[in-house]
C-alpha cells in the first residue's frame, strides 16, 4: 500500500505489508498480453514437466531461479511503467528528468553498505524483539540496520504488520521501516520473519522511492492523487511492487515461501479478502503467486541435490 503522509508532513510514502487487500489481476493480463513470461507465476501450473525443464533449461545456462525471477519482474516493471508514461503524456523530459532524478538518487543512496551489527543498548528502540529481528535480517540483505529509521506503532486496528518507506530529504534517501506491534509479533516467528523480508525486499527495490517521484511529477504537473489512483496502469505499478516483494522475498528459500503463503492464510482468516485495493492484490492472488514458485524452487531443489 502506498500512502502519503503516513510518518510527518507528507513527504513519505509507505508500503503496507499486507494493509488493505484485494483482488485484481490486470497487472498480469496485461504482462501475458505483451510477452509471455518463463515463470508460470501467476497462472495455476499444470504441467509440472515444464516447470522442470525450464528450471533444467535456466540451470544450464548458469543462471539460477532468483536471478530469473527478477529479471522477468523488472521486464514487467519497464512495461507497466512504460504504459503509464503513455497514460499521462507528460512532456517526454519531464519523464526521463524524472527517472534519471530517482536513478541518480539511488546511485548515491548508502543502503547497500553492510556493516557488522553493533550490540544494543538494552532498553532502547533496537532491543525490541521485532527490532532486532529486522536488523539482522538487514544485515544478512547486506544492508546497514544504522541507515533505517525505525517505528514502531501500538495499532490494533491497522490490519497492518509492517511498512517501508524512503523519502527525499537534503537530496538524500531516507529509509523507513514501521512496525506494528499490535499485529506482528502475534505471527508466528516464521511468518513474522517472512513479512520483514518483504518489506526489506521493497527498499532493497526503492518501491517507495519510485512512488514518491512520479506522485511529485503528477504534482508538478497538476494531476490529482484521485486522477492517478483512477488510472489502471498507476494501480498496476503498485500491485506489481507487491508480487515483487512476496516473490523475491519467497525466492529466499522454500521455508521463507511457506511462512508467507501461512501469513495469507491467517490474514485471511481474520479479514475479508474480497474487499478490493488500490495498492495490493488479494491475499488469494498472492498466496497463489508465492505457491506456484514454490513448485519451481522444489524442481531447482531437486535438481540440484539429484
Ligand atoms: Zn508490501
């Protein structure tokens, strides 16, 4: 979920781990419209057989099932994108100064600067469980837990369990992570584990970052927050960031994919999914996303211990 404001005057944008749900498969009839993707992920798989030999095919070719799956998703990212810019025919400059801004600003961005975790002070923000968990989760991503701000709110009537959030601050990115502690820690360590990795997995993406430029764009250019919500590719590029995270936080390994399709599960169970989103699919979709990797993670698996 992408939300202005959340933290202090509006500057930030803020991706919801599993917020306000719904479901919505336009962002992948779209994708099967233009270019038939490798990874069977969001279609039901019936043909195991395939699902090996592609795994088979990938292997071969020295690649491995992680670095397919995102460059499949950033092919589908570039498409998405691409039909925004041609839903709101900006000038072309106002676009490219647009995305060399954010490239830039990732280029010059601190995050992937893995440093050793220093002891806690106990008693301090960092010696909260929940804390804790994300900064050694942050370190094994390669990233410094001392570049993110950490929040921590008592929320029993947000449904959600964490968010990411990146602004712009002095010309720099500022990272985000906000946890609920109404809801979190009451997930299982596994699933609670599984949905710090998405999270994680959308600053490791900058998907806060892209938002909060193009919203400034459509700002610039006075188009309303209701006139870009309205538009199907703007809603699209939000529920792909969705299927990103879930997925490259599942391709972590099968036990990270299984906690996450438990979290859909038990999200289910207390909210009701049918209710539509803006921002991310349905816990159904995703949960089925996650499943059919599964399948090529366990031909992977199998191939390589055979
Ligand atoms: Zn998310």
């Amino acid at each position: 979920m992408v939300i202005n404001g959340i933290f202090d005057n509006k500057i930030l944008l803020l991706l919801a781990g599993l917020g306000v749900l719904v479901s919505y498969p336009f962002v992948h009839q779209l994708f099967l419209a233009q270019k038939q993707p490798k990874l069977a992920l969001f279609k039901s798989i019936e043909n195991e057989d395939s699902v090996t030999n592609y795994v088979k095919e990938m292997n071969a070719q020295g690649s491995n099932l992680a670095q397919g799956l995102k460059e499949q998703l950033d092919i589908e990212f570039d498409i998405i994108l691409q039909r925004l810019k041609e839903a709101f025919p900006l000038t072309p400059q106002a676009w490219h100064d647009t995305l060399t801004e954010f490239k830039r600003l990732k280029e010059n961005d601190r995050l992937f600067l893995g440093k050793p975790l220093k002891a806690v002070k106990k008693g301090t923000k960092d010696d909260v469980p929940s804390v804790k968990k994300a900064r050694e989760l942050l370190v094994s991503y390669n990233i410094n837990p001392a570049v993110i701000n950490f929040e921590l709110i008592n929320d029993p009537n947000n449904a959600s369990y964490a968010f990411a959030g990146q602004c712009v601050l002095n010309g720099k990115v500022e990272h985000y992570l906000r946890l609920n502690l109404a809801q979190l820690p009451n997930q299982t360590p596994a699933i609670q584990e599984a949905l710090l990795r998405h999270e994680i997995m959308h600053l490791c993406n900058y998907d806060p970052l892209i938002c909060d430029c193009i919203e400034k764009l459509f700002a610039h250019h006075g188009i309303s927050a209701k006139e870009f919500w309205g538009n199907d590719y703007f809603r699209a590029l939000n529920k792909h960031m969705e299927y990103r995270a879930d997925l490259m936080a599942s391709v972590h390994d099968i036990a990270t994919a299984k906690a996450l399709m438990e979290g859909f599960q038990e999200h289910m169970k207390r909210y009701d999914d049918r209710v539509e989103s803006k921002t991310h699919p349905s816990c159904k979709q995703r949960y089925a996303a996650v499943d059919n990797l599964v399948q090529y993670m366990k031909a992977e698996k199998n191939l390589i211990t055979a």
